[in-house]
C-alpha cells in the first residue's frame, strides 16, 4: 500500500472507468461528421454540468449532454432535434465494461474491500448501466450526483458519498479516469487512484494522486497485495 | 428596446466576445499539431477552472490554460515544459479587438451607458490585453474574478460584479459570445445579451437572453436606438 491507511470503501466512477465508452463515441461522431468530434463534445458536457451547478442548478447528465450536443451540431451546420440527439446518446446506456474491470473488482471485493459506484449519471441511467454491464452485484450501493443536485468534483458530492457509506472521507478511496475526478474528491479528503485509461492526463494543478494504476487489475495489485 | 428596463451597467466578457482569439488559436493548434484543437483546449480550460471553483480552489486563468494545454499534448504524444506551455499562451496577452468593437463601444458609451469588462482573465492580464487593444479607456471598471476567486459562471461573480457597479443584478447587462457566461448571468438576475460569434451557441437549458445580437454593432442598434 502507498501513502495513507488502507482506505475502506473504495468509490468508484463508472462511465470511462469501468465503462468502455467506444459505441458512444462512435455514435456522436458520426453525428458530428468528424472522427474524434465526441472528445470535444464530452468535454463540453463535463463543463456545462459544472456550468449548471456553479449557477446553483441541476439537469440530468443525458439532459445536459443532448443540449450540448446540439449546440456542438450546430456549429458544423447540423441541426439536431432533441429527439435526434436524445437517440444519438442512447448508446451511452448499453456500454460494456473495459475488460479489466469484472476481474478487478471481483478481486478487489474478495480483498475486503466495501465498494460502491459514484456517477455523474442518474440514479435510473447509472442503474440500467450497471445492470447491462454485469457490474450491478459488486456494489453495496450505486450513488448519484443526482442526489445531491450538483455535479462531481463539487466538494459536496463527495462529502455526502463518505456520509451516505458512513464513513468519513479519509478512509474512501475515489478510483478514476478523470483527473478532475481525482482532483476534487482529494481536495475533498479522500484517497485517490488515477486510472490511466487512453486519452486523460494527470492535472498539474491537483494534488497527487494516492495511487496511479495502468487499469484495475493494477490497482488490485497495488490495493490487495 | 427589448424586454426588461434599459440597463444602467454594460458588462463585457473580453475574451472571444471582445477580442479576436485567432492568434492565441493558431498558437495553440500549432502545439498540438492539428488545426482546431485550440477549441478542444479552450472549452478544457473553461471546464477545469469550474473544477477548481466547485473544489473550493482557485488558480489563475493562465495558469490553468498552461496545465490544459500540457495534458491534451500528452494526450498526442507531444511532451510540453511548462515553460513552453506558457509560452504557447503568450499571444493571449496581445490580440486585437473584433472589427466591430472599438466604434461600438464608443457609441454605447455615447448612448450614457456606463461600461465594464468582468473576465476570467487574472486583473493584470486583463489590464495588459485591454491595453493593447486599445479599449482601456472604454471602461469605467475593469473586473476580473481574480477579486471573488471563482469563475463565471459562478453566481457570486455576477453579484459580486454588481456590488462592485453599486447597482442591483437587474440593472445590469451581461454582454457575452458564450452561452455558459449568458446563462450565468440570467440565473444571477442580471439582463444578458448573446453575442453570436462563430463557433458559439446558445443553451438550450438556459434562461433566453434578454437579446441576441450578430455583433456589438447590432447590439448598440437594440440597445442605443
């Protein structure tokens, strides 16, 4: 184990991280004519989420992610209905998980670990994606931004999760692709580990993550050893 | 005039809305080896300083522009000092105002509006861009959220923003290129106006600006008339 007590509960986000997102991308690509458009597009629902919840409001992560969309259509001259960009995202609830990550948690379970998801997805979408992927029975429980009404790396969310598996945030280890994840559930108090999945980087201005992990069978490694 | 009662107070976003970001894009595309990747780098940039606004920190806009732009060159391979990072941010300090700018802003400000810039930009970035641009003289205040240390479109910006005018939020304009600044500003009560400039939309989950204008000088046509 690295710096820090061996954490109780381990949180994990799922889409990315335990979620190969390859047919959502391909989806939106296509409807933005350019191959590797969805990038630009994830990352702009990421921003408009925090938008949303910086102005003291909530909409659901599909919600926030068809208006964003749309708006990102509409700059190479294709207009969307809502309908068309609802469907465009419908992939995102069919996703099956990288192919590290149903070994991984089994080992990490059998390692005593508690664990539960943690995602900026609904509470009905998180659920239909978990149970899609094969994932559902790893979880104690499956928590949502949605809960909260404010988006992750709020500081909030991840002092309501520690509150909600009743621990304090110490002794949660938040396991992500994202390096804004890792940066605002350390910043919040809790272990970290940076998944290096293709495509996220490590954000200079964060704290250091507590662990750095190839994938999960990785951080299995460094967790259960 | 449209809806709601003349604003006292004009309040300009200065990046994209007043100044013509194409030389700070060429600068960035050329770092990441592919023409339009400073799109992908801008809304990251925006998308990480709510990152630290929602964890409660606050790093300056260059700087989180230097840590993005880091990541998505690792992301293609290419390996940045923050040096040159910062150095590929240089041309930010010295770009020139839209065409539409300059005359506008003198008619406005001959129409008895009194005028400030609010920017994500640190205080003395501002004051060096609006310098060199020659726009200085156009504004009464020159606000930065480096005062409030968080970033639009956090709420506590515009009311700060608005204390600092001595009148209330819906004596105010928000006039901006970006629809996340816009819907910022309405959700904190203020009046707004859409500027459209390439490659910007509005958002669907946002209150509708008090006005859209092509440019400044169709806005000072609404606003002036």
């Amino acid at each position: 184990m690295p710096q820090g007590s061996r954490p109780v509960v381990l949180l994990f986000d799922v889409n990315e991280t335990l979620l190969d997102l390859a047919p959502l991308e391909e989806s939106i690509d296509e409807v933005l004519l350019e191959n590797g458009a969805s990038r630009l597009w994830f990352t702009t629902l990421l921003q408009y989420s925090l938008v949303l919840t910086v102005g003291g409001k909530y909409e659901s992560f599909v919600d926030v992610g068809a208006a964003t969309l749309m708006m990102l259509a509409r700059n190479r001259e294709v207009v969307l209905s809502p309908e068309q960009a609802r469907q465009a995202l419908e992939p995102m609830l069919k996703l099956a998980p990288h192919h590290d990550v149903l070994d991984a948690l089994a080992r990490l379970k059998r390692a005593g670990f508690r664990m539960a998801s943690l995602s900026n997805s609904s509470i009905d979408a998180c659920k239909s994606q978990l149970e899609h992927a094969g994932l559902a029975s790893m979880f104690e429980r499956q928590l949502s931004v949605e809960s909260v009404a404010k988006y992750k790396p709020h500081c909030e969310v991840y002092q309501w999760a520690a509150r909600e598996m009743k621990v304090s945030e110490q002794d949660c280890m938040l396991v992500a692709a994202h390096a804004w994840d890792v940066a605002g559930a350390a910043w919040a108090g809790m272990q970290t580990a940076f998944i290096e999945r293709k495509g996220n980087q490590p954000f200079s201005l964060a704290l250091p993550p507590s662990v750095c992990a190839s994938d999960l069978h990785n951080l299995a490694d460094q967790l259960a050893a």
